[in-house]
C-alpha cells in the first residue's frame, strides 16, 4: 500500500530522515514511534506530501507519489492532528462533510455520509448543528476524525490525535480507533510518543531514531524480543511484564469453573484484570462473554506468564 525505498529528507542540511526503506501493507493499523526528533512526523507528513522527501522513492498503491497531484493525493489520504483544526465558523455536520463537497457528492449522499460517521463515532444527532466551540475536546476530536474518515479514504494518516485529551477521552477514543480499524478494515498510520498507545492500537509498531528504523514488528515482538538495548530501554526493562499483560486477554488466559463475585468481560486485558485482583482483594473471578453467558474463572495465578523475557 505505501512502499518507501531509501528515503531521506533533510533540514538545514541535517537528516530528519534517513535512507529510510519501510513498507506497510493493506489494512495495517502501522505506529510510528521514537523519541522528540526521531523523523516520526516528517515521515508521516511525506506520505501525503506535506513535507516533500529530497531523496528516495515513496509510491501509494504501487505509484510514485510525484505521479499525483497534491490535492489528489490527499484527498485519498484522511489526515487528523492533535490541533485537529475544525473550521470555527462550521458546523459539526459542514465540518464533516468538507471533502465530501469538494468532490462534489450529491447532496443526500454527503448527508447520508454524516449520519454514518456520526453514528460510528457516538456523536449525538443533536450535535449536527453545533459549532466547535460548542463541543468538548473528545467531541471535537471525533468530529476531526469524522472528517478524515469522509470520502472513505483508503490510508487515514493520524499525527498525535489524541494528545492534548485528558486520560479518559483518550482511553475512549483509542477504544474507538480500534473498533473502527476493525470494522473497516482501513489502512491507518498513526504517529504517537505514548508507548502504552502504540502498544494498544497497532497490528505493527514502528520504532525510529535519528530517521532510522531500530526495530519493526508485531507490539508482543518488539516487547518480548529486542533488537537491542535501545529498544530494550525505550520500551522499559522493569515494567515490559505489564505491558505485556496488556496485549493479552482474559479469555486466552481462563479455565473452566465457577466462582462467586461480579464478574469480569472475556475481553477485558490481563493488565485491567490485575487491577480489578489488586482492588477485590480476590484470588479467583467470573468470566462471562459478550452476551453475559459464563464463561469460567481465571486465577490470579493465570496471569503470570512462564515466559521468561530476554
């Protein structure tokens, strides 16, 4: 889907990026993560050719990005910031449909557009007539990835969109972008400094240094099988085990059985059951699916994992 080959961009005749070779494919939910100065952004910007590259070839659906006109490209390409840069003088409903107007839709298919993607995201029909300035931070950065999502995009580029939101939004809103990923199957390329982020919404995370790639892989690869010590280091030495009780689920760790006691969803993380362990006190919970069916128990010894991490 998006192919850079021996990419570099520099600034002030310093590389942001350097001979930078990554693929990403299809359906991907890709993080690009990395310290202050890592060439994360200016990587994500030179997809949609907001920075342009000075060396290399990046090619989108299997053509040269030099081969589109700018405006062309973006509007294949959704595009949400953390400023999220909603037009103040619009409301929630014209926001949305900003691309969808520039392409010149027929009216009923813009508005049938709307009511989907405000669905999809939980944002109330009475919101439709409200401007930004009306709207909480969560809502307005549900509008902004409303607005991205529009035209129906084939790679949605993400550049620190949930980091000016308050821990709550955030969890939700990250739950949300999962959800999403899910159910449309859309390339995403999401660009964060949160570790605990990356960890929870990419299928593959990339890890940057001075515009280099350090380690590329699965959030359990990265975790579990360093490269080296600056991985090592990056993703934490003393809490990598509670990170990985992140990307595990009760339902892969449960045994058959009952237990007494409100009972915990099969879908909940293995570091959100330690929690409600912690909490309760308990040394065995119900587990119980989507439908409220029982399920079994898990032990708070389930959750020690035998795998001993390098």
């Amino acid at each position: 889907m998006i192919n850079f080959e021996r990419v570099s961009k520099l600034f002030q005749g310093k590389p942001a990026v350097d001979n930078l070779t990554l693929n990403i494919a299809a359906g991907e939910f890709t993080v690009l993560i990395g310290t202050s100065g890592s060439g994360k952004s200016t990587t994500l910007k030179m997809i949609n050719r907001l920075i342009e590259h000075d060396e290399g070839k990046i090619r989108f659906a299997g053509e040269e990005i030099h081969n589109f006109k700018p405006q062309d490209l973006r509007r294949r390409m959704g595009y949400a910031i953390q400023s999220i840069g909603l037009f103040p003088h619009w409301t929630v409903e014209e926001n949305i449909a900003t691309v969808p107007q520039l392409l010149k839709w027929p009216r009923a298919r813009i508005r049938d557009r709307v009511t989907e993607l405000m669905e999809l995201l939980h944002l109330e029909p009475e919101l439709f007539r409200r401007y930004p300035h009306q709207l909480s931070g969560g809502q307005q950065q549900r509008v902004g990835v409303a607005r991205a999502l529009a035209a129906d995009p084939e790679v949605l580029l993400m550049d620190e969109p949930f980091g000016a939101l308050d821990p709550v939004t955030r969890a939700t809103l990250q739950a949300e972008m999962v959800r999403i990923h899910q159910l449309s199957g859309r390339t995403i390329v999401l660009v964060t400094h949160d570790i605990d982020e990356a960890l929870h919404l990419a299928n593959r995370i990339v890890l940057l240094d001075q515009g280099r790639v350090v380690q590329q892989g699965t959030p359990m690869a990265l975790l579990t099988h360093p490269v080296n010590d600056f991985v090592r280091d990056f993703f934490g030495r003393s809490d990598r085990g509670i990170k990985l009780l992140a990307l595990g689920t009760v339902a892969e760790r449960m045994r058959p059985g009952s237990a007494a006691g409100e009972p915990i969803g099969a879908t909940m993380s293995l570091r959100d059951a330690l929690s409600v362990f912690v909490t309760r006190g308990s040394e065995c919970l119900p587990v119980i699916g989507e439908q409220g069916e029982q399920l079994g128990v898990i032990h708070f010894s389930d959750l020690i994992t035998p795998k001993a991490l390098p």
